[in-house]
C-alpha cells in the first residue's frame, strides 16, 4: 500500500499527479517564498540527527531566514532528556553499558524490548550469562525488574517485584536511605554540585505499599557491587525521579564503567533537539501566523496529542504538503501528497544515539517514481544538487579524513561517536528539591492507572500496515492483529470480568475506557504477574490507513 505518485487536493477533491507537476508548482512557490524570506513558512520534521538532513535544513534556514522548524517524534524520550539535562546539564545524554554491571536493576523500563540501545542491552547483558564452566557461575549477572507491566525485562530478571508507577518515587526514596544509611552509598564530595543523600533522605522512609524484603534485597546487592550496578529507570517516570536515579548510580560508582554521560557536541544537533514542539506550532496555526506547512515525513493528525485536534489545525493553512511513505492521516488532509522513497532505496547517512556516523546504502533502485526527503528539502531549498548519493557525498567533504568507500565498507565512520564526559557535575540542590515534590499514588479499583504503551511490533502506528510484524505474536502476551487492556487477575475478579480460554479459545469481554472526553472500547486480557490496579495498553491501533487503491481499516477490536 506504499504511495506511488503525487496527489493534490483541489477544492476537496484529491487528484492524483506527476511528480514533475509538484515539482513545477514548488519551484515556483518556494522562489516567491525566498522574496519574502520565508515569512509565514513552517516546517515539521521528526527528530532525525544526520549530518546531510540538518545540513539541508541549515540551507532551508539560509534561503528562508524567517521560516519556523517545529519537531515531531511520538517515540522521542522526552522525559529521559530533560533528566539527563536536570542532573548534567544541557546537551547531555547517558549511555549505559550493561556488560560492565554485575546487578542491573529497571525501574518500570524495558531497556531489552525498544528504546536506545536496546540491542547494545541485550548483548551486554547477554555477555555475562555465558558458562563454559562451573567456575563462571560466580561472575553471572543478576538482573531485579519493578514494574507495573510485564516486559521483556521483568521476563528475564531473576528478581521481579509488581509495583504500580504511582508509587515509584517512593521507592527511589527508600532505596536513596537504605543505600546512604545502611551502607555508606554516596557521591563523590569532590563533584561540583555535590549534596549529601542525608539531606534528601534524613529518616526512614515509610514502606506502605512496598515489598520491604526486596527493597532490603535490592539495595544491598547494589551496594555491594558498588562500581559494577546500575539502575536504569523508564520514560514513564517523571523527570524528577530519573534524575534522581541518575544520582543514585554516581553514588554507586558507575560513571566510566556502568554508564557514560554524553557530551552532543554538535551544534546542529543541539540546535535541532531545543526546536520547539508541535504544540507551539498548533499555538501559530490558531493564530494564522502560518501559510505554508510542510511535513517531512512525520503524521500528526495520527499521533499528536489528544489535546491538539490537528486535521482541524490544517484546514487553517492555506497550503500544507506532506511528504510521507503511505498516504496517511495527514497526507489526505494536506493540500499535496508527495511519496517518499524508501530508506532502503536511497543512499543517506545516519546518526546514532551515541552519534555513530554511518552510511545508508540502497539495496534496490526505488520501486516507483517517488523521491526522497533529502532530495525535496534540496529542491525546497533551491540546492543544485539533488541526487542522494551526491548529497551524502557533498556533506563530509569538507572532512579530509573521511573516506566514503571506507565508510560504506565498515559500515560506520570510526570515531564519530559524542566524547564521553571524565568529570562531570551534579544539581544536586534542584534535584532534591523537586524530587521531593513528586507525590506518591495509591492506585485503587475505582482510580487505577492507565499505562499506555508504544507496540512492540507496530510502535506508534507506523507500521501498521505491515502484515508480517501484524502475525508475529507479542513476547509477552501472545498476541497478534490486535490490541487489548491487559488487566491483573486481583482487578478482573473485582470487577466480575470473565475473560478467559473457553472451548480452546480466548474469550475477552469489551469495557469503555474514558480519559476526559475520550474513550475507547476495548477487550480484556487478564495477565498474571500486573501490578493489582494497573491497566495497560498500546498505541498505534485504530487506524483508517487509506491507499490510492483502496481503503484498509485497522481496528482496535
């Protein structure tokens, strides 16, 4: 169902068209554009970090000075980031290296299942699993997961603790007092910024709704491992307790070994990663302060946030052009629709989260007349050069050092990755104090907690239409071609919910579940192993996914 030429919309009224008449019209628009420096332009792209994208978008910038970017990526870590900026600073991230921990603890994360170096995980972890004799045995990691869920993670750790995210502040707390008080864990008094742990956590803390054994458990063992633990915590805490976890492992000695922090030392980067959000674009689009919109690769009418209507927010542009895979939700609310290669029909290079550099090399010539994202922003942007390969090229050129062939062969540009920060500085002060205004959530039958999930196979959506991932069963519940709420056995026999396996197969009753004006009908999937009064679903089912051919609905039941 990929989209296979240009279609603009006339009157309401969609009409297929040839590439080279988009191209017509966008020569000329863009060029009365530039008369006018871009005023009333605005872009929207997702977070893509390589060098020939944000040298393109640089050379948008140049040509259209008073243009907006705006960034929208569904599966960005936000919160991640703005605890790495809480607790290091700005223009900071941290990577951690699971083949130097003996104990790995996650906090309602799934580090193994998606995610920055989710793969990297597996194997770290995977590394120190391996016996070839008895002897091994003594150096075999362990593994302690606490989660509200059941994950990939939890699947494997040797230790597994249910506990609803409502209550993760007071677990981080209590671990801070059990690691200072029982076991002398605290930061380096030479780190600039240092606090003691005695001043967030100066008594006991108390333990209702926790397992204190396990609490008792976990603290020790990383308190013993000190240098080689590491706890990691998931974006669905707020940045206020990852940030303190942040601090717990300088505490436990693991910066240099168990985690890095990062230094994004690219200008392009950070500038791209401060551009404001969709919600500041939907702030202009209200205001009409935007006349042309153009979306690069990205769907907003799907996945932008319940509180933004955006295909109401287009019909206030005057000209909005997609650029996209599939004619999706937002391509048939655009004024034009024009399809994208492939990533894998087109060369291209591309930034890992540690700023690895490396090539994209096509492994077929593209299917259709279609073009890629880098070569539309080079014709926005009034670039003679268009051709991918040359685009790439043209990128590094200036870097003596760079041998593209080289690049191409090993696959990755050696030494390209962000420098590690050997000291680094801690805010102390402002974590601990808004660490301590977190509440703590009881969840209870009539108010349980509502964990929304992105899709092991389809993410946000976005693949969707991919009957391959659609088969695979989930690793955790089994499922496939469809969504369900996965409720604990404690919350189902509450509320007499009678799913369950009936004559060799699964049959799930329906509930309604409401978040202010919005509601979804779903079945339920009772799972052991959930925290009592967690729900959890994922995102990315629901879509009416249309096609130039016909028009396939996904549903969520």
């Amino acid at each position: 169902d990929r989209s296979k030429f240009c279609w603009q919309n006339k009157s309401g009224a969609e009409e297929p068209v040839s590439f080279e008449e988009f191209n017509t019209f966008a020569q000329k628009h863009f060029t009365n554009l530039a008369t006018k420096q871009g005023e009333g332009l605005a872009f929207l792209v997702d977070n893509d970090h390589s060098a020939t994208f944000l040298r393109l978008k640089s050379l948008l910038k140049s040509r259209f000075p008073q243009a907006s970017f705006f960034v929208h990526e569904p599966l960005r870590q936000v919160n991640s980031e703005k605890a790495c900026h809480l607790a290091f600073g700005k223009n900071t991230k941290v990577a951690y290296d699971f083949s130097k921990a003996k104990v790995i603890a996650s906090l309602f994360a799934d580090p193994f299942s998606f995610g920055p170096q989710h793969l990297e995980h597996l194997r770290g972890f995977a590394k120190n699993r391996t016996l070839s004799n008895s002897s091994d045995a003594k150096n075999i990691n362990r593994l302690y997961a606490i989660e509200a869920d059941f994950s990939l993670f939890g699947i494997n750790a040797d230790n597994r603790m249910r506990l609803p995210i409502g209550l993760a502040k007071k677990l981080v707390e209590a671990l801070a007092y059990e690691l200072h008080a029982s076991y002398n864990i605290e930061i380096d008094k030479t780190t600039p910024g240092f606090k003691s742990l005695s001043s967030l956590v100066p008594m006991p803390v108390n333990m209702k709704g926790l397992d204190k054994k396990f609490v008792y458990t976990l603290a020790k063992d990383l308190a013993l491992n000190k240098g080689a633990a590491l706890i990691v915590g998931g974006d669905h805490l707020p940045k206020e307790v990852l940030a303190m976890i942040h601090v717990l492992n300088c505490g436990l000695m693991g910066l240099g070994k168990t985690f890095n922090v990062l230094d994004i030392n690219d200008t392009q980067v950070v500038n791209h990663l401060n551009e404001p959000d969709l919600f500041v674009l939907d702030e202009k689009i209200q205001k009409n302060l935007i006349n042309t919109l153009v979306m690069l690769d990205v769907n907003p009418v799907h996945t932008s946030s319940n509180k933004i209507n955006f295909a109401e927010s287009l019909k206030k542009v005057p000209l909005s052009i997609h650029l996209g895979l599939y004619r999706d939700e937002t391509a048939i609310k655009s004024t034009w629709h024009v399809p994208t290669t492939h990533f894998l029909e087109h060369f291209a290079d591309a930034k890992a989260f540690d700023g690895t550099v490396s090539i994209v090399q096509p492994l077929i010539h593209p299917l259709y007349d279609t073009k890629s994202k880098l070569e539309v922003m080079a014709i926005m942007a009034g670039h003679n050069t268009v051709k991918p390969l040359d685009l790439v090229k043209e990128t590094f050129a200036s870097n003596k050092f760079f041998n593209f062939n080289k690049a191409v062969h090993d696959g990755f540009i050696a030494n390209s990755a962000y420098p590690a920060k050997s000291s680094i500085s801690l805010n102390c002060e402002e974590i601990y104090k808004s660490f301590s205004g977190i509440k703590t959530y009881y969840p209870e039958l009539n108010k349980p907690e509502l964990i929304l999930n992105f899709d092991r196979k389809i993410l946000d959506g976005r693949f969707a239409n991919s009957s391959w991932l659609q088969e695979l069963p989930d690793p955790v519940t089994k499922i496939n071609w469809d969504n369900v709420l996965l409720m604990s056995p404690t919350m189902a026999k509450e509320l007499k919910i009678k799913s369950g396996v009936r004559k060799n197969a699964y049959v799930a009753e329906i509930v309604k579940i409401s978040i202010d004006k919005n509601s979804v009908e779903l079945p339920v999937f009772v799972l052991p192993g959930l925290s009592d009064y967690s729900l959890v679903t994922t995102l990315g089912y629901g879509r009416n996914n249309r096609s130039e051919e016909h028009t396939s609905e996904l549903q969520s039941h």
